[in-house]
C-alpha cells in the first residue's frame, strides 16, 4: 500500500488532551503523520507571549507520541505551503480555530478542519493553574 502522508501544525504547549484528539484524528487519515511546531519566536508574534516549554521540548514530547511519526520546526506562517511540499502531505489536518485560513493550499493537498475540542485550551489551564496559586 503506498504511503499517505498528512501534516498539521501547532504549539503544542502544556500537551492536553484536545491536542491529542486532534492528532489521533489528523493520524487515522493517512499512514504518516508529520508535525510542524510552531518556534518559540513564532509563538511570541502570534500569541504576545513565550510558550510555557521551550521549542526543544514541544518537539521532543510531540515526537514522542505514538501518532507521531515526524516533527520539524514550523518558524513562519509564510512558509506553510513550502512546508507542505517538503513533506509531500496529500492532506493538511487543522482544528476549526483555523477554519478557511488555509484554504489556498488546497491546490497541492486536501485541507481538513477538525472540531476543536471544546472546554480545554493550553491558556485556560495556565489560568487555573495560576488561581489555584493564589
Ligand atoms: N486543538 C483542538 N482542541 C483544543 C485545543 C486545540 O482541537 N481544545 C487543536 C488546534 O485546533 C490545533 C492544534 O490542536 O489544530 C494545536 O493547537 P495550538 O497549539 O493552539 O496551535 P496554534 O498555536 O493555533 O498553532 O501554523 C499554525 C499554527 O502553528 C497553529
């Protein structure tokens, strides 16, 4: 059976369990899943601030899941399309936060929004976790 690569991309920081939804359901639509996190720099432009783990981090927890079957570093959104050539993805798999946004790309790889998982996010936890402190 030939191979069926898909890609997403993300922070991953603070990994729960919508990240993990999200890359189980990216994984089962192919035979390879590759993995673009998102740098720490990237994070501070997009997001105003550091992710909690640092970049080598992210990429050694992801990289350690069993869905994951390859990580590299994702260092600007401009080079999205690049990446997805790179990897030779036949699909691109996102979470619905980035619905449409990517739709350009579907000239080289079919583009998939998933469900986000709803309640959970990396931001509310590290606001219960700094409550909980006070
Ligand atoms: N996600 C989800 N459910 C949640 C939280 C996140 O399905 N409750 C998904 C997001 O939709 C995304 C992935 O998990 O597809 C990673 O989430 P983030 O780390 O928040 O990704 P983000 O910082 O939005 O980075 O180039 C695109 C960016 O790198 C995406």
């Amino acid at each position: 059976m030939s191979e069926r690569t898909v890609i997403t991309f993300g922070t991953f920081d603070v990994l729960h369990v919508g990240h993990v939804r999200l890359l189980a359901r990216a994984r089962a639509l192919g035979s390879r899943l590759v993995v673009g996190v998102s740098s720490d720099q990237l994070n501070l432009q997009k997001k105003g601030r550091l992710p909690v783990f640092p970049q080598e981090e992210r990429l050694e927890i992801l990289a350690s899941l069993g869905a994951v079957d390859e990580v590299f570093l994702e260092e600007s959104l401009e080079l999205k399309r690049a990446y997805v050539l790179n990897s030779g993805a036949a699909v691109l798999a996102m979470g619905d936060d980035w619905l449409g946004k990517f739709d350009e790309l579907s000239d080289v790889c079919d583009v998939v929004y998933f469900e986000r998982t709803p309640s959970i996010s990396t931001t509310a936890i590290i606001e219960q976790i700094l409550g909980d402190a006070d």
